[in-house]
C-alpha cells in the first residue's frame, strides 16, 4: 500500500482502472482460464499491447463494454443532478439499452425494456423470476462509489444499494455493492480496503452477512466459488482475492482475467479497487492510454483518458473542470538522443504522425498519432508515484525504440518533464550518472529545465539501481 498518493489519483484511478479492467478482459470474456497470460507470459509494451480487442463481440483494441457504458450513464447523471436522481439515472439507462449497445446483460435488458416505472421495473422482475444476484450492478458502481465516499460509510452504503435495486431486484446484489462502496470509501482515503472488510462486513443485511463473509474470508481462493463469475459473490470475492494477491495493479488484472468466464466485469471489479489503491501512476500507462468507448443512446462522443480523468475529479471534488491548454511557441521536434526525439505540447501535437509519442502533459484534444501514451507527470515537487511512473515510460520507451519506432517525448513546455525522461533513458539505457545525463541531455535540448529538485532525486534512485 502507497498512502502517500494524492485523493485526486486515486480517484482517477479507480475511474480509469475501472474501465482498463473492462476493456483489457473484454476479449477473454467466457473463455477458459489463463488464456490472458498464455497469450501474454510478458508485458507487451511494444505498439501492439495487451489490449488486444476481439472477443466475442468483436471490440477494438482498448474498448471499454457496457460495465463502463452503464458507469459513465451513471457518472454524468450524478454530475449533472449534484447527487442521486434514480430516476434519471434509471431513465438513461432506458434510452442506452433501447439504443441497442452491442453487450447488455440478460437482468438488466430485462428490467429496461420491462417498460415499468423506474422505482417497480427491478422488484417486479425479482419477484417473478426469483434469481437475480448478477454482478450487473456492481460492474458498474464504481463512479458512485467516488461520488459518496466523502459523505461516510452509512451513506455511501446506502447510496450503492438504491442505485443497484434500479436493476437488480435482489438485494444481495445491492449489499455486495454496498461492501464494493465502503471498501473504496477507505481506499481513497489512504486506507488499507482488505483490512476494512470485517468492519463492512458488520453492516451487511443479516441475511445476506454469511454468504459475503465466505466469498471475502482472507483464505478463500476463486476455486471455492460455488456458483459461475456471472454471479456477484464470486465476481467481489475474486476481485478482492486478487487485491490481496497481485502485488501491483498489472498483476491484479492478469490474476483476475486468467480466471476466465466473465472477464471483463470482473476486471472491472478488480480495476477500480486497484486503482484506488495503487494510484492513476500505478496503471500501466499503455493501458490508460488505450481505454476508450461510445456510450449507445448518449451520442457520439467518444469518451478516452482525459475525460475519465475530468469526470472522476467531478465525483470526488465536485468541481467540474475544463482544461484550455492555451497557445504557446511551437518548439520542435528535434532528435537529441538518436531515435528520440523532444518537442513540446504542440510541436508534439502537429509532429509526423508516425512518431511515437510520449505525452507527459495535459493535453485538452486528443492526437492523430496511431502510437500514443500519456503518462500525466506534474510539473511540481509533489508527484506521489514518480519512481513508478518513471520506470513505466522508460520501459515503454525502450521497447518501442527497440521496435524501430522514432519517438518523440514532450510535455507543455519541453523543459523540466521532458527533460526528466530523456536523462532517465540514459541513465536507465547507457548507465550513465545524473551528472552526466544532465550534461549530455542539456549539450543537445537548450530548453533542458531543471527546477523540479524531486525529478532528480528520483534520477538519483534510478542511476543506484546500476550500480
Ligand atoms: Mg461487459
């Protein structure tokens, strides 16, 4: 566990490592087990990465499915109303399903097209078919999970158990999604969610307490499960079994989707609890920067990182941000190590688009480059996970360098992250000292910029690591 993580990535976090999980095991979804590591023993980070698409369904590479669809219907309805309006968050649930989204689960097409009111459409279906406990509702849960984690564990609870009872009738549904709540209510104050869950445990429904303490006992393993991943006990009960598990986010997903069955959901599951953990630096930045979808019904937007990142800061900040990244002197490309190239936000903007490109920045639009990874270092001492982000975009960048791409690495101004990165790569790749990759980088990038004192202490940590 990392507490010292800023709030703000982990919120991100868990709305991006939400819609990774989803869009990383969307392809592997009913299959068998360890088919995701089969086909990738190791990181891919070359230009062809892990979010492979295809499946089933046929998803493009990064695609998210309708576990994130239903959470960004969900997400902008609790932005736009300033809490929660079931019926209109039932409502856009009703115009997305009746858009015909290629992936709907069986419960919730049910309960949508049933054309019954918003707060009788779910009971009415229960009672009628009496088997209800899908992980439909948890899948998608996580923006609220963001939205009312400052208000408490009681109410955050009870927010998640009203908004699953929109569709799933049965309310162990709704107690798991009340556990999922409280668990990143602690972790996105810092806490440990592994250690929180006998406490959650105790607000669970009585009824419903026994089944929850088996599936969340820290000694259960997926195997026990007695019913498939399609059900919500397994689906939290693997997600959590996996937190405890895998040692970073990357590791987390791969346990979770080599269990095979209903991947992506369960990935979903696993990817926000882990993103609240491990922080928005924690998700492979190939990952992140891949992530995109439609939401059917709700136009044609299409929705990637930045704006997950801007919808999460609306959930846990409540302040809805836009971000101009205003106009400045275009500078470069320029090559200053051999294949790689610096520039900044617009010279990397209007580079060749063949260049792959390293974005440490924000960027407001997105770029024309087919190859593109964003890895959103700030520009100030205060950067929680530097060492872990450093590490991801030097590996990145060797594996694309060693694929024969020309690279092109730039933030807003080309001069202190940028600068950061092309001395990590020589220290990382030529095992030179700070000292010298300083000396050397700055002979060649006049714009060099030196006034983040944290950058080079953790160049410092890197060039130890040669020794
Ligand atoms: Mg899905």
């Amino acid at each position: 566990m990392t507490p010292k993580i800023h709030r703000s990535s982990r919120a991100a976090g868990a709305l991006v490592g939400s819609a990774v999980g989803d869009a990383l095991g969307a392809p592997f979804e009913f299959g068998p087990p360890g088919a995701f590591t089969r086909r990738f023993p190791q990181p891919q980070r070359g230009a062809q990465t892990e979010m492979c698409g295809g499946g089933p369904l046929g998803w493009e590479p990064g695609e998210f499915t309708d576990d994130t669809q239903m959470a960004l219907m969900l997400a902008e309805s609790l932005v736009d109303r300033g809490g929660l309006d079931e019926a209109d968050v039932f409502a856009r649930f009703r115009v997305w399903a009746e858009a015909g989204p290629p992936d709907i689960g069986n419960q919730t097409r049910a309960v949508l097209a049933s054309g019954r009111p918003w707060d009788v459409a779910a009971a009415e279906h229960f009672a009628r078919s009496g088997h209800a406990a899908g992980n439909g509702s948890l899948m998608r849960t996580t923006p609220a999970a963001v939205r009312f984690a400052k208000h408490g564990t009681a109410a955050t609870m009870d927010a998640a158990r009203r908004i699953s009872a929109l569709t799933h009738g049965d309310p162990s549904a709704g107690e798991g999604c009340a556990i999922f709540h409280e668990l990143m209510r602690v972790a996105l104050d810092g806490g440990d969610p592994l250690a929180a869950i006998p406490a959650a445990l105790d607000l669970v429904v009585p009824e419903h307490r026994e089944r929850w303490t088996t599936v969340l006992a820290p000694d259960w393993t997926p195997e026990q499960a007695t019913e498939s991943n399609g059900a919500v006990w397994p689906t939290l009960g693997q997600a959590v079994w996996a937190l405890r598990t895998g040692r970073d986010f990357a590791e987390v997903l791969r346990l979770v989707i080599d269990l095979g069955g209903d991947t992506d959901t369960v990935a979903c599951v696993a990817g926000g609890l882990a993103g609240a953990v491990y922080g928005m630096g924690g998700i492979p930045s190939r990952w992140a920067s891949a992530a995109h979808g439609r939401v059917p019904g709700h136009g044609e937007k299409v929705w990637r990182l930045a704006d997950l990142q801007q919808l999460a800061a609306a959930l846990d900040s409540g302040v809805q941000q836009s971000y101009d990244p205003g106009v400045i002197p275009r500078i470069g490309p320029a090559e200053v190590l051999p294949g790689i190239w610096a520039g900044n936000l617009d010279g990397a903007r209007y580079s060749e688009t063949d260049f792959a490109v390293i974005s440490l920045c924000r960027l407001g639009e997105p770029f024309p480059h087919a190859v593109h990874r964003m890895a959103y270092i700030a520009d100030n001492d205060y950067n929680a996970d530097l060492d872990v982000m450093l590490a991801d975009v030097l590996d990145d960048m060797k594996a694309l360098h060693d694929q024969g791409h020309r690279l092109l690495v730039h933030c807003h101004g080309g001069a202190s992250r940028t600068g950061l990165v092309l001395r990590g790569y020589l220290v990382r790749e030529q095992g030179m000292s700070v000292e010298e990759a300083t000396a050397h980088v700055a002979a060649r990038w006049p714009h060099l910029g030196l006034w983040n004192n944290s950058f080079t202490a953790a160049l410092e940590r890197l060039a130890d690591k040669n020794d």
